[in-house]
C-alpha cells in the first residue's frame, strides 16, 4: 500500500469513529477536546439510557445522543448485545403511500439489555424505527421501561418507540404522541392519541418523529432537569 492511499485510510477511519462506527465514546472524547467548559446545570452529571434495535431511525438515535453529550449527560446505548448495530433512515417520498427505508449510520451499543441496572440511570429514550417492534419482544427491556413508568421517572419514546411503553405496561388514559400507523394500537390499549410535536404526560415525553425533534428533546430534557 502506498504512503498516499495509508493517509487516506486513515482518515476515513477517523471520520468513521466521530460518526458513530467506533462507538459513542470516540465522539465524546472528540467533543471534550473541542468544547469549552460550560457552567454546572441540573443537566451536567446525569446519565441516560438510549434503547435501540435493530434498524432504529438512525436520526432520532444519534440526535438524542448528541443533544444529551452537548447538555453533560451522559448517554448509554444499549442495545440486544453490546456490539455495532445497524441503523436505518426512514423518510416519505410522495409517490408512496408509506415511509420509505434505507440503510444508515451505524452505532456501537454500550451495553446489552441483560447487563441494565435501571436504577443506575435519570432517564430512558427510546428512538422508532422498527428498533421498538423488535426490543419490545425482550423481557428485560420490559423490566426497563416498566421500572420508569412506575416511578415516575423521565422517559421518552418517538415514533413507533411508544410501542415499548405499551407493552411494559398499561396506559389506559395517558396522552400519547406518536407515528400515526400505530394510532389504531395506541388507542386500542386505551391511550388518548395526539397529533402534535410532543407530548408531556406526566414524566412521559412522546413525540410523532424526527421531525419533530427540535420540540421533542427540549421537553424531555426539562422534565429530565426537574428529577
């Protein structure tokens, strides 16, 4: 191999690692370096579990991440098995009647479902994509989420993500933002579907997609704030 191609090997590795293909970590250990130091917040100090799958919408997963890093809270993606996990973009093109899907990013989860001590961590988010209909199936994750739900603690769940919620626990009565397609499911288990940006349900943050994530984490990381 010649010394110009080794060069360019080299920065595509190192371009690869601050998006996500090395992990998480090479993308923090990147932003210390070039981030001044802020001033303490309710925020800085706390830790965060990202739940993915499988194919979760790699927009939503790498923006609650980062949003989380650029507050000092440390995010924790976990995943079935700690290991690089393929994510995926979902998108709509007019001429379809539903979102169309495509491979994306990648990201290395920190840790597997079976390893969580849910008690370790402020708060849970849980990305869509088809990640949810997946992890859903897991019993730990259930366990997870259902030890949020009962105390009350900051979660929140985009797109299909509140297919998690409603499998680990009930929620007859409570406001459900989320991915119109599963409008019918949320309702039938009793939820009141909204049709907006977010929702704020208690300590329950919902939102209908990326698109919506600018409104989406700004609520959750204030209910975050406040536990």
């Amino acid at each position: 191999m010649s010394a110009p191609e080794s060069k360019r090997l080299s920065r595509r590795h190192l371009v690869a690692a601050s998006l996500g293909t090395l992990g998480v970590a090479s993308a923090a250990t990147l932003g210390t370096a070039a981030q001044p130091k802020k001033a303490p917040t309710p925020l800085r100090g706390k830790k965060v579990l990202v739940c993915i799958g499988e194919f979760s919408e790699g927009m939503e997963t790498y923006y609650m991440v980062y949003r989380l890093m650029e507050e000092g809270v440390r995010p924790v993606v976990a995943a079935a098995k700690a290991k690089t996990v393929q994510m995926v973009v979902h998108d709509f093109d007019p001429q379809y009647s539903n979102y169309t899907e495509k491979l994306g990013y990648l990201i290395k989860a920190d840790v597997a479902y079976q390893d969580v001590r849910p008690a370790d961590y402020h708060g849970l988010l849980i990305p869509g994509g088809r990640g949810p209909e997946e992890i859903r199936q897991d019993k730990k994750v259930r366990e997870i989420v259902g030890h949020f739900l009962d105390r009350n603690l900051p979660l929140g769940a985009m797109c299909h993500g509140p297919q998690v919620v409603y499998a680990a626990r009930p929620i007859r009565g409570r406001k459900i933002a989320a991915y119109c397609g599963i409008r019918a499911d949320l309702e039938l288990a009793g939820a009141v579907f909204v049709d907006a940006p977010v929702v704020v349900d208690g300590a329950l943050v919902t939102s209908r997609g990326w698109p919506d994530l600018p409104h989406f984490m700004p609520a959750f990381l204030k209910v975050l704030s406040a536990k």
